[in-house]
C-alpha cells in the first residue's frame, strides 16, 4: 500500500510542480521515494484545511 501512495505522490509532484516537463517514470522511482510521500503528505494537510475553513466551519460557527 506504501507503494501506491509514493507512485500517487510521484504523479501529483510531476503534475503539479514539473508540469509534465521530465518523465513520470523518474519521478516515481525509488530514490524519489521519501519526497514523494512527504509531498502526497503536504498535498493531505493541504486538503483537511481547506475542508475545514470552508465547509465545517462555516457550519458550527
């Protein structure tokens, strides 16, 4: 399962910050392992936060 989200990660760093520009094969190779997963992690918080503030908030407030 780790695997799945370092290859999701990987796609989301290449989408989102190489802009397709190197290939996606090298993005998501072992040694981009860990920024790939840090990265999928920031993307999560990133996520929670804007449901937060704009959906769950604006309810109990």
């Amino acid at each position: 399962m780790i695997e799945y989200h370092a290859q999701l990660g990987g796609f989301l760093y290449w989408i989102l910050i190489k802009f397709g520009r190197t290939k996606l094969s090298d993005e998501q190779a072992d040694k981009n392992r860990r920024r790939n997963l840090f990265f999928l992690w920031f993307i999560n918080i990133i996520f929670v936060l804007i449901v937060t503030v704009f959906l769950i908030y604006p309810i109990y407030s």
